[in-house]
C-alpha cells in the first residue's frame, strides 16, 4: 500500500520521531486533523471531532480517496498520557489494507447523513440474535436518531456502522423515521 500518509509515517517510525503530523486541506490550509506520534509509534489521533482509532482509519480512509490534503510534520514533547492508540505502528499499518477493502465493500450502502433513524421496541421481544456491532449501533441511536450524529459519535468504525445498520435493517429492528 503506497499511501502518501503512510510514506510519511514510515519515516517517521525509521527516525523514532516524536511529534505530530498535521492533516491540511490543500486549497484552504484549514487543519482537518493531527495524528501523534512518539518515538516512531502513533500515540493519539484527532480528525474531523473524531478521536482515537476511529479517526486514524477514517484519516487512511479519506486520503486514500478523493481528499486532497497536505501533511505537515512538527517536533513536539508527547507525554505517556496522552496515549489513546495502544496498537504498535506496524500492526496499524497491517491493518489499514483490511479497513480500506471492508469500507469499499460498503460504501455505496452508506445511508444518507440528513435521515433519521429509530429502534424497533419489537427487537427486544425477538428471537433475532444480535452481535456487538449491532448492539452498539443500537445503543448509540438511543441517544443519536440522525445518521450523521451516529457516525460521529458511535465508537465503531464506519465500515462497522454501515454494516451493522444494513444487518439490522434486514432483522426488521430499524426504521426510517425522517429524511431531514
């Protein structure tokens, strides 16, 4: 896989850098995000109000698409507190390819960020087994009912969203009760 983003966390990883590596949108320098690095290992990651994990991958996911961004590459002192990541560099790496595929894979199902969604009461008298995705999902639209809020604010990568929410969908545990 030969991402810009990861030829400069490569780098990065070869020299133990610490610091940050700024994401920028090309045309108006606006700081999209920042992922954290320490001594070569990414430490946190912040990008779009998203933190953690789920902003890494989503940071991998829309540089390897059509988003035109720049990075910028700045020393700075990273605390052990700071940590959020506690994967090592290389097994994030390794993982990305995986992320990349399940998200292409589902993509197209993706459901637009203006609809409302609700939890069927029915799903707590059913038989349907339900898996962790899918209870997660469920939880976050308890409080979340807009598709945009809920890809947010879910713990859950995106792939998984889109894939828990076509799944419950098909158990009949959802439903569509807006489009604005």
């Amino acid at each position: 896989m030969s991402l810009k983003i990861f030829e400069i966390l490569d780098e990065q990883a070869m020299v133990n850098f610490t610091g940050r590596v700024n994401i920028l949108q090309q045309t108006n320098r606006e700081l999209l995000g920042v992922i954290i690095v320490k001594d070569g290992d990414v430490f946190r990651a912040h990008y779009k109000g998203v933190q953690g994990l789920k902003a890494f991958y989503n940071i991998i996911i829309e540089t390897a698409s059509t988003l035109h961004v720049d990075f910028i590459v700045e020393p700075e002192i990273v605390g052990e507190e700071d940590k959020q990541i506690h994967y090592p560099y290389s097994v994030l790496k390794s993982r990305a390819q995986e992320v990349l595929d399940r998200y292409s894979k589902v993509a197209a199902l993706r459901p637009p960020p203006h609809v409302k969604l609700l939890a069927k009461a029915s799903i707590l008298n059913s038989t349907e087994d339900i898996g962790e995705a899918e209870f997660q999902v469920l939880c976050a639209l308890t409080e979340w009912s807009k598709v945009e809020d809920l890809y947010r604010y879910c713990p859950l990568l995106d792939f998984e969203i889109t894939e828990s929410l076509v799944s419950l969908r098909r158990k009949n545990a959802i439903e569509v009760v807006g489009s604005r």
